[in-house]
C-alpha cells in the first residue's frame, strides 16, 4: 500500500494553504475506535492513520466515568477484544481504572498510542464529490476542556473568551472516516422546569462529570436517578471514605434488578486462580468466553421476543426477581420497587450491593418527584411518579416533603438529540446526515455502519446495533470486521468509493423496525430512551449478536455501489480472466479424457495439482505486471 492515496502526506506544504490528507480518520479512542486502529494494522499491515479525541486520555467512557464504584456488569472475559485477550483481571467484574489499564495495554501492544491525537475535537466533515475525499474541520482544545460537558464548556468561554477552550481550527482531508463516537456523550442537567434551581446553594454535578473536590461528609446527598450508574456509586455514599450523613435516592420508575452472577468457584477462588489456569491451561480461557456469550445469547433466545414460549419464560423470570427483592429490601419498598413492565424491556440492572444498601438507616428510595428547590434543601411532592396516581389502593408516599439537601448528584442520563451529536456530516450535495434522517423517519444505517450520500463512511455502533443481552466489544468488533472488508480495497487503490445503495439502506431500515415491534424493548409496556415518543427506535438491534456476526463475516456485495479504479478493474479481468479461462479447459480435458477411455478420477487429481502449483503462481504474476504496468500509466 505505498501509493499516494494510502499515505499520511502534506499537499502544498509551504503555503498557508497547506493541507494533511490522512488515508484513513478515526473519531473517538474509546472501545470502537481502538479495535479499528488494532485491526487495521492486524488484518491489513496498515498504519497510515490518525485517531482524533476530544477528550484528554484514552478510554472513551471509561477515561471520563470516575464515579464511586464505576465497574462493568457483564464478565470481563467477555468485555474485552476476542484478539487480545487478557487473563489476569482480578476480578470476574473490574472496576474502571482496571477496564482502562487493559485499553491502554491493547494500544500498546498494537503499537498505536502515537497514532492517537487527544484534545481536538472533529466538529464538521463535509464529502468532495470532484476529489473523492471528505473534508474535515478540526478544533484543536485547551488541555481538559474536552473532559468539560458541553454547558461547563460554554460556561468558561463566558467566563474566560473561547481561546480558553478551543485553541484553534484546521482542515484536513481523508480518504475513509470511521466514526467511532460513543451514544452517551453529553450528560442532562438539572430540570430547567424545577423551581428555585438557581437558588441552591449546595453544590450540582453529573455523575459522568464526578467532582472529587466535593467533600460528602456528614452532608445530605439527593441522587436523581436509579439507573445502572446510580445503583453503583449510591451504595457507596454513606460509607468511608465518603461519609455522607443521609443519602435519598429519586425513582421515576423501578428497573428490573437481576443478581449479578458469581464467578466459578467464588469470587475468592476466581480472583486466585483464574489467571493462573488461564495463562497455564491452553483453550481454558477461549472456552469459558466461548461459553458467556453461549449463555448471552440464550438469554436473547428466552426473553427478548413476544411469541408464547418468550412470555412464558419472562413470567418465570419476573417471579423470581421479584421473589429476590422482597428477600432483600425492607418492605416498605416492595410495592415501589415491583416494575409493570416485561424484564428486560429497558435496561436491567446487574446488582451486588444496591438492595444491601436499602436496609441502610441513612439511606432512603422514593418515588416522589423533586417539584421545587430551596438554597439547603428540596421539596419532594405532592404525588408520585410510581405507581401512577390512578392506582387508588397504592400505599407509596404522596405527601409533600422537604428535605434537606447540601448537594445534588445528577444520574438522569443524557443528551440524546440524535446520534453523532454534536459532528455534522454533510454528505453528498452538501446534505446533512440529520436531515437526511429526519426525512427518512429517525436515525439509521444499513447493517447499523453505513448510509447512501454518505460514501467511504463508516459508523461504528451506529443505530440498531445495541443489544440487551450480549458484549458491546463483541458488536464493535464485528462492525469493526465488516467495515474493513470495505476499507481494504479502498486503501489498495482497487476502488475509489464505497457507498451502501439506497434502496438496501431503506430495506434493512424497514425491516429493523418491523422487527423490533415483535420485540420486548417496543411492547413490553416501559418507557426507555430506547425509542423516540413516535415510536422510532434507533437503538436496539432486534436480532441476535450471533446472526449479525454473520451478515458481518459475509458481506452482501450486490447491496453496494464500488466504484473502481483502472486498476481495480484490471485487477477484476484479470482474475475473472483467468476463472472463466481455466473453468473452459477443465471442461475441454475432462471430455477429452472421457472420450479416450481414460480415468477421470486421475484427470481431476491432475486438475487439482495444477490449481495448486499453477494457477495461483501465474495469477499473482500476472496481477503483479499489470499493478506495475497500470502504476506507469
């Protein structure tokens, strides 16, 4: 790959004008966009480019999630790259920092942390119809303010002028895009329709935006939130080191909350000899990974439809998770804490300590909604949010309450105007790729990684390609996989545009939310940021990982416009020459043979020994000539 379009190289390098051109641009060194970099330089020897981060380390949500507690909730030999296993995790569920050294390690192995430019941010790319190339606007960042949400970034451009944030623009150009982004970007903010915000005098922050400088002791903590983050860090809270003196949590509707699985043997014996035996042992860490995601996908086979055998078995379920509460929390929880909605229709949360930590005195869950705030405490009420006022008989508090408050923690999700937010992409006639969603009804992708006016683009975990049961790793590493397929003849030259067709993109759009109908997340009766008020889903992917796996492994070429090359063509000649050239004479000697007498079996041992020390010896001789020949053209 040493042609002019597969190299990093300055066009016009002494003017003003100057310009990089980068063969490929990832966006984003979380999970997604370390396996693309690792696999471009695996499975193609490919080193010629540039990974682009706003934020000030390596990591993506695990370089900025610091909250108390911050740990995976699915087995780490499972969170992790199939092609850099790690056999020494101290734990069957590692905390962050652990999750971070084993990303760092991955970019150290693969030889790509000097490939990675942190602290610039790729606001806009805009595709060159005449060039074949996308254009691309850099923001080059003050150190850290990357880490800032988008409002503490504006509050110090008010405060201090925007060169206290962004630095600097410059425009780049690029061959490929893999944008590699993550969905939970920006964190929410406080209500802006709460009374009295602006009067509190105690301190606000997110939980994705921890503020260590805050100190909880003997202080009362308001969570908002009860999603899988706040089920972390809100058993914490009243513990050393923190200390807080009294900790309510705020519920708008309970999840479904599953025990987290203990690791063979117990965590005890795990965290002794799992490394042990994985190291030692060989196929014992391949098989126990090999058998998690076995598992994973059963649970998709059980739970995630809505034929007869799919409700029978979430009734079971359901019994026994509720079974679980009522043995764990005190009662006067039970009735807040019984979801009216199918198991796993949202989220579930995959707990150790939660339930533990409502037989805490210091600790209280509520339903009731935060309606006003004063400068040390909140009123809680009238009402509740759980269960619906119209359930007469409930006896979940409604009362109004106010209670005092010296901090707030935030656990209420994110930002999720669309997905890509806040890059703008302007594809083919200058057309913005939310435009182009908002006319096609919502967020989409054909196989989740590409979109037509969108060429030589690539989007990994992008719409419909999150799961409810099995690895994100997994998922990012299959559209990692099925995307290269497509940047390999990009980068060799072969081709010059890759664009998915737009009536296979407007197919596999209808028939994902055609599918995710007959699914939980749509009609197990719960609300979740899954899917839009009209009902568009963009998130879920309503098949298993083991079927998307593979659609990945075998592209459906037909579904795709390639645009070649000269040389690229030749190459496809040559080969379809040779095909159709040495199917015609095995034809030719077989009949021959047959008509002489002579034995076919010999003839075909004959044919196959000429395959095998022939045709492939010629075949690469003469694509080689023709390469060179095409190449002095």
């Amino acid at each position: 790959m040493a042609n002019i379009q597969s190299t990093i190289h300055i066009e016009n390098g002494y003017e003003k004008d100057a310009i990089t051109h980068y063969p490929v641009v990832i966006i984003g060194a979380g999970a997604a966009g370390i396996g693309m970099a690792c696999q471009l330089r695996e499975q193609l020897g490919f080193d010629q480019f540039r990974i682009f981060d706003r934020q000030a380390g390596i990591g993506g949500t695990w370089w900025i999630n610091r909250y108390p507690g911050v740990a995976v909730d699915i087995p780490a030999i499972f969170y992790s790259f199939s092609f850099a296993p790690n056999n020494k995790w101290t734990t069957f569920f590692p905390p962050g920092p652990e999750i971070i050294d084993y990303l760092h390690g991955v970019c150290d192995k693969y030889q790509i942390v000097d490939k990675i430019q942190l602290n610039t941010d790729v606001a806009e790319m805009k595709w060159l119809e005449d060039e074949k190339l996308w254009e691309v606007t850099l923001v080059h960042m003050a150190v850290g303010t990357g880490d800032l949400s988008a409002k503490e970034r504006q509050q110090r451009i008010d405060q201090h002028g925007e060169q206290s944030v962004y630095i600097r623009r410059e425009t780049i150009r690029a061959k490929v895009i893999a944008s590699c982004v993550g969905g939970l970007v920006d964190p929410n903010d406080l209500p802006k329709d709460i009374p009295g915000r602006e009067t509190f005098e105690g301190d606000v922050f997110h939980s994705a935006r921890w503020n260590y400088d805050v100190d909880l002791t003997a202080k009362d903590v308001i969570v908002m939130g009860t999603g899988c983050s706040a089920a972390q860090f809100s058993t914490l809270l009243t513990k050393p080191p923190y200390n807080a003196k009294s900790v309510t949590q705020l519920m708008r509707s309970p999840p479904w909350v599953v025990p987290k699985a203990k690791p063979p043997f117990g965590p005890e014996v795990w965290g002794e000899w799992s490394a042990y035996l994985f190291d030692r042992v060989p196929g014992v860490g391949r098989f126990f990974r090999t058998f998690v995601w076995f598992v994973s996908e059963i649970d998709y086979y059980t739970l995630m439809h809505n034929s007869p055998s799919n409700r029978k078995a979430r009734a079971k379920v359901e019994a026994q998770l509720i079974d679980h509460m009522k043995k764990s929390v005190p009662e006067k929880y039970h009735e807040i804490l019984t979801p009216d909605y199918g198991v796993a229709c949202k989220r579930r949360i995959f707990d150790e300590y939660w339930f533990d930590t409502m037989n805490d005195p210091n600790y209280d869950l509520t339903t009731q909604p935060l309606t006003s705030i004063q400068p040390r405490s909140v009123t809680l009420g009238p009402g509740r949010h759980y269960p619906p006022m119209s359930k007469t008989d409930s006896k979940a508090p409604t009362d109004q309450v106010e209670l005092p408050a010296d901090t707030i923690i935030l656990a209420n999700g994110f930002d999720l105007k669309t997905w890509l937010h806040p890059l703008k992409v302007r594809g083919r006639d200058n057309k913005l790729l939310q435009d182009v969603w908002d006319e096609r009804g919502g967020p989409q992708a054909y196989m989740g990684t590409a979109m037509d006016g969108f060429p030589n683009f690539f989007i990994i975990f992008g719409p419909n390609t999150a799961t409810g049961h099995s690895s994100v790793v997994l998922a990012i590493e299959n559209m990692v996989n099925y995307s290269i397929k497509f940047m390999k003849p990009l980068l060799k030259g072969d081709i010059e545009v890759a664009e998915i067709k737009k009536d296979a993109e407007v197919a596999w759009t209808k028939a994902m939310q055609e599918e995710l109908k007959d699914t939980v997340w749509m009609s197990g009766g719960c609300h979740s940021w899954y899917f839009t008020a009209n009902g568009w889903n963009a998130t879920a992917y309503p098949r298993s990982q083991t079927d998307y796996a593979l659609r990945c492994m075998f592209p459906k070429w037909s579904d795709w416009n390639l645009k070649y090359t000269s040389k690229g063509l030749t190459k496809q000649r040559v080969k379809g020459g040779l095909f159709y050239t040495t199917f015609a004479a095995a034809l030719i000697g077989a009949y021959y043979t047959r008509r002489n007498g002579g034995n076919l079996g010999s003839f075909f041992a004959n044919i196959r020994l000429y395959f095998r020390y022939g045709i492939v010896k010629v075949l690469g001789a003469l694509t080689q000539v023709l390469i060179r020949l095409q190449s002095r053209i």
